[in-house]
C-alpha cells in the first residue's frame, strides 16, 4: 500500500468485501473507492510494463542458444531471442494457473506501453500470437517449422502501387477494405495475395501516408493537418530563424475612399527562439509593400534573421521585392519558401495568428470571429450584440486598428503559454544571439522604393502618388541616368544613386516646392538669357583687361559704356539693385555701387 500512496486509514476504511484467511486479507475490488482503485491499477500497470521491459533489455541471454539452434542468421539471433523472452512472460502473465493472472486484453496493453520496435498494433493478431506461442514458442517466434513465408518477399512494385491506389480513394477504405479489394485485384492479375498484417503495416508507413494525404483526405485537411517529412526543431539562439505570414484581421474598417467595409490585412514576423513579434505592418490589402514594411520594421530594430520562411505570397514575383531579397541576401539574411499548401513548415507564425485572433482581439466588442471554416459556434460573437455596439460606437478607424495592434502585442509579449517563459522573457534570456546587423545607412539601401530618373536642367522629378515632386540635383548630372531611392510616407529627402547603386552614394537631395511645367519652361528661358548676359559681360571684362586681345568694334562699346557709366553714378542714389542671376531657387545676386571717390 505504500507503493502506490495509500494510507493505512484510507484501507481501514474498505470494510465491505473484506475476508481474512489465515495470514492474508482479501478485498474485493469493486469496494475500493475509484481514486484508490486508479491508483493500484497505475501502479500495477508500472510493475507489468517493468517486468516485460527487463525481459527485453536483460533476462533473454537464456533464449540464445535456442535461436542460435534454430538456424537463424547471426546478425538477427539477439533480435529474436529478446521477441522470445517477452512472450515468454506475456504467456506467464496470463497463464490460468497464476494468482496474479492478467486477462490477454490487459497484457496486450502492457505489450503496447512498452513501445517495443516492430511490435504487433492489432488485437486479434496479438491473441493468435499468444496462442501459437504456448502450442509451440520456437514456431511462433522463429517461424522454422511452420514453412511460412514473409510477405515481404511476396510484394512487388504493382503490390505496391495497387495498394496506394486504393488507399488514395476519397472513400477513405480502411485496411480489412483494402486487403480484400487488392487481393482480388491480385488474383485477376496472377500475383501472389498479401495477408492483412502485411497490408495494415504497409498503409501505416510514414512516406506511404505523406504521398496519399492529399488524395485520401482533400486540400484543406492536408494544408492543416499533414506534418513534414522532418521533424521541426526549435533554434537555440535569438535571430537562427524567423517566420512571416500575413493574415485578415477579425474586425471591419472603411477603405480608403470611405465606401465600402474592408477586413484590414496585418503581416508579422516572428522569432522562433523566443515567440517575439520582431516586425509588423498593417494595410488595406496584401500587396508587395505591405511585406517590405513588415521587413523594414524588423531591421529597425537593428537587426535580420539568418533565416525567414515565408509562404508563396502573390508580391514576391516583383522586380521591387526581387531586388531587395537579392540584397538582404548578399548581407546574409535568405528569405526561404515553405512548399505550397504546407503551412505546417512556419507553424510558429500560423500558431500565432491563431493566438492572437482568438484570444486578444476577442477582447473588442467589434471582434467578427474566427476564420469562416471554423464550425465552432464559441468562435462566431453574438449577432445581435456585434450590431448594437457598432451601432453604438461605429467602425474603428486604421489608426484605431494600429493602436489596437500595439496594445495586443505587448500583452501578447507579457503572456506566459503553457507555464513557460513569456516571449519578452526568453528573447531577453538569449546570450548570444545569431542576428545580422542592420546601420541606420543600408536603410535606404534596402527598404527604400527605387526607381530610375532622367535629371533634366539639373532637377529631376519623380512621380508619387500621381504627384509630381522636384528635387535639385546640379546641372553636372544633366542627361544622366540615376536611381534615386525615397520614402512615399516622407518625401523631404531622397537618396541619389550612380547606375551602379550597389557602390557609389551621390548623396542626398532636399526636396524644392512643386513646379508647374510652365514654371520650369520659364526657368529655362531665363537661363538662357543670363547666359547671354554673362557672355556679354565677360567679352567686355576681356576688352578692359587685354585690350590687343579684342576687336575695335567692341573695345570702343567697352569704352563708351564704361564712360557713360562713371559720369552717371554721381546722379545715382545710394541703393542696392536685385538682378536675376543662375538658377531661380537661389537668392537674387546683389551689385555694389562705385563711389567715383574712391577712383584713383
């Protein structure tokens, strides 16, 4: 009794049922209280499962010489004598003659918890094993005399392709349906028949499983349910793989134009170390640069992942996201694809969004539910109660949705699942992250929307938004090809690059106010009338300076002027005159007035 943590008050107390022979006390069963019976039941269970396992482990070297004897290979001898001592004592277990006897559905329990290699699932087989055992263990075990062969040695490539054929029906046959249905197959065809353990145990086969699913049980169940060929193991460090996928959120917005009702997209990324959402965006739809976003995000904080598995979204067959995967990658961050329908290769992302929809935006009264498959009549909010309080307090607005976001994340950061540490705590736990570092420079570079520009005049002009936008570049770039990277959210400044962006920085240009095409045809003009000015002025400087170097006819115009000009100053008032000068964006040059007093 004190194996299994029973009180000898707690036995007292079983006084119905009991009978006393001799030295030993009997107690029926079906008096012991159930949480006491459980208890013994466990307990024995423990003891039965131990013994069978030293059988395996340990007590089998008596059964050698008998396998050895029986002519089976040596490579297999330890194999079949360990097979041999645990029947022996499942055949003890069960035997009349013991006491302690066990029925044989009880045995075939302890035989499954011990989760031997290549041990029998099936009941019925288990208790004709049983049976061949006490008429005669060497045939049961070794197989010698009896004269059977393995199936295995039956089955050839159509046994197996009439086999996944069947199994891949929508009808769903179980192995007793397909056992007949491909023996009768076997037989029109002239092959051997297979026995329904060999049958059962072929459609059980992992890879077997993994080619049918689809076939067997329709799109949605194998996208949700089916499981990779490799096992998932969780990164041990901060930054080894994340995982991004973008989803509807359950709540309702005006679109942009103020028209219509939209489900406003969120797409996240998330470490797989920690569960931390590292980078968030939020749109009116899953585009291209909703993605960026969410990527631009995550590297303000300084730093990418080695590795991100994402889905086959629509954006990333686009020459904008195909530029920035080959840079983030030359950097050392490789964006990888999950196979198509497989979303249990980002489980962590997918289980995320299930958390987060269900547990933190269930908390508005504006919460829509769950995803329209769902059938679960808690994952839909009370009809009536979802139109009073939009009635009440009306749609959210994207702002509102944003600062939802916010407050969800940081609950959702401070939550402990399972007992576990919170995602803040195991991100913050992590000594030695593997993370790619990210400068504040390479921003632009990467996450910046780029597009190439004609500098014309020396501006150049780039549409945004079906708005047009001016910026000085020098006339040095005129008829030059550039690439210029800005940011649609704030277009004060822009990056200049060369062709060869990945290497030479030009700079970068300070936005000037929007000018009409009539207004920059007028810059024009006015530039190249100072021209002519300044050339005027300069042939006249060259006159003065080195006459022999100058026609008569313009050094006596340079003359004249020069005399007419010095004896009108002295009628002239003391101001100073603005004169257009070079580029109109610049400040008005200003002219200094000669005072003839100051000539020698």
């Amino acid at each position: 009794m004190d194996r299994v943590s029973l009180s000898t008050r707690t036995v007292e107390n079983w006084v119905d049922g009991r009978v006393v022979e001799a030295y030993e006390t009997w107690i029926c069963l079906a008096s012991i209280p159930l949480p006491s019976r459980y208890k013994i039941e466990v307990y024995e269970n423990t003891v039965r499962s131990q013994y069978l396992a030293n059988a395996f482990n340990e007590d089998f070297a008596q059964f050698t010489s008998k396998v050895a004897a029986a002519g089976v290979n040596p490579s297999k001898r330890e194999a079949k004598a360990k097979e041999w001592a645990v029947w022996h004592r499942i055949a003890k277990l069960t035997d009349a003659a013991n006491l302690n006897r066990i029925s044989i559905a009880k045995a075939f329990e302890v035989y499954r918890s011990i989760g031997l290699p290549k041990a029998l699932t099936n009941y019925f087989s288990f208790y004709k094993k049983l049976c061949d055992f006490r008429r005669n263990p060497e045939a049961a075990i070794i197989n010698a005399k009896t004269g059977k062969k393995s199936n295995a040695a039956k089955k050839t490539e159509r046994h197996n392709e009439v086999l996944e054929l069947l199994y891949s029906l929508p009808n769903k046959y179980k192995a007793p349906a397909i056992c007949q249905m491909a023996n009768e197959i076997f037989r029109k065809e002239g092959l051997k028949e297979l026995g329904y353990e060999s049958v059962k145990k072929h459609v059980a086969d992992v890879q077997f499983q993994a080619r049918t699913y689809l076939s067997r049980h329709g799109g949605k169940a194998h996208s949700d349910n089916h499981r990779a060929y490799i096992p998932f193991e969780k990164p041990l460090a901060v930054g080894v793989r994340a995982e991004m996928d973008g989803v509807k959120l359950p709540f309702k917005v005006w679109d942009k134009e103020g028209k219509k009702l939209v489900r406003p997209w969120m797409f996240a990324i998330i470490d797989t170390h920690s569960g931390k959402i590292t980078g968030w965006s939020l749109d009116y739809s899953e585009t291209r640069w909703l993605v960026v976003q969410a990527l631009k995000a995550q590297a303000k904080t300084g730093w990418l992942p080695k590795e991100i598995w994402t889905d086959n979204f629509s954006g990333k067959d686009t020459p904008e996201f195909d530029d920035l995967e080959e840079k983030m990658s030359g950097l050392g961050s490789v964006i990888k694809y999950c196979k198509p329908g497989k979303s249990q290769e980002k489980p962590y992302i997918e289980r995320f969004f299930g958390t987060f929809q269900d547990r933190f935006c269930r908390e508005y009264g504006d919460w829509l539910g769950m995803a329209i498959t769902s059938k679960n009549l808690n994952n839909r909010p009370n009809p009536d109660a979802l139109k009073a309080y939009t009635k009440q307090h009306g749609f959210p607005t994207m702002f509102q949705i944003e600062e939802r976001i916010e407050a969800m994340l940081e609950k959702y950061h401070a939550t402990s699942f399972s007992g576990k540490a919170t995602p803040n705590e195991l991100f913050a736990a992590c000594q030695e992250p593997q993370t790619i570092s990210i400068t504040e420079m390479e921003m632009p570079y990467l996450f910046w929307h780029k597009t190439a520009v004609k500098v014309n005049r020396g501006l150049l002009k780039i549409e945004v938004n079906k708005v047009e936008r001016i910026y000085k570049a020098g006339v040095e770039f005129n008829g030059q090809n550039l690439v210029v990277r800005y940011e649609p959210e704030d277009l004060s400044e822009v990056y200049l690059f060369a062709d060869d962006e990945a290497e030479t920085h030009l700079g970068v240009l300070q936005q000037h106010g929007l000018i009409s095409r009539n207004t920059i045809k007028e810059i024009g003009t006015a530039d190249q009338a100072n021209r002519k000015e300044r050339a005027a002025e300069e042939a006249k400087a060259l006159a003065l300076a080195a006459p022999h170097m100058t026609s008569k006819e313009i050094l006596t115009i340079a003359e004249d002027e020069e005399e007419d000009q010095l004896l009108s100053f002295a009628m002239l008032p003391e101001k100073t005159e603005g004169r257009k000068r070079g580029n109109p964006f610049t400040t008005p040059a200003t002219l200094k007035v000669w005072n003839p007093n100051d000539l020698d």
